[in-house]
C-alpha cells in the first residue's frame, strides 16, 4: 500500500533545508530514491517542511534510515516526527466517481 508523509523540522533554515537536498542528491545523484512517488519541500512560519508519497512504507523507512536521517543530522537539523498517512488512491487524473 502506497503512504504518504508529512515532516515539519521547527526552527530549520532554507539553508539548512538545501543544505539536507545537496547532501541527498550526493548520494542520489540524478535519481530518485527507490520506491520515491512524489516529493515537495518549502518553508512556512520558520519550519521547514516535506511531503513525500511511496510505493510502500518499507521504502520510506530505507530512504529516511540509510539517506535522509544522515543527511539531517550532518546539517545539525533537529529529527522530525514524520506522520504517516496511508494512502487508499492516488493519481494524477480526477478521482473516480463515487458509485
């Protein structure tokens, strides 16, 4: 089943926040993880914040353990405390009709 996660980092910088990226795509490269469905990151009232969508939770957990933990604690970022949000559809097209 696909998932969905929301991180809010409080207090993280945007340069803290590229910071995490440029040490991300180091490892990546031009790649996207393995299992990556959709990824978006910003700032907002002085948290830095990510939304990602993965083919499954088994994925999440090997990019957030082997990659991104890494990559935050090495920018002196505090962890976050993602939430999970199984996911029941997902598509780029308009939801199907309720029937």
């Amino acid at each position: 089943m696909s998932v969905a996660y929301f991180h809010e980092w409080p207090g993280v910088t945007p340069e803290m926040g590229r910071g995490v990226q440029g040490r991300i795509n180091a490892v990546l490269g031009d790649a996207p993880p393995e299992g990556a469905i959709f990824h978006a990151d910003g700032e907002s009232d002085g948290s830095w914040w990510g939304f990602d969508v993965w083919e499954s939770e088994d994925a999440a957990q090997r990019f957030f353990d082997g990659i991104l933990a890494p990559a935050v604690e090495a920018e002196g970022a505090p962890p976050s405390q993602p939430r999970l949000l199984p996911i029941h559809w997902h598509s780029m097209e308009a939801p199907p009709a309720a029937g």
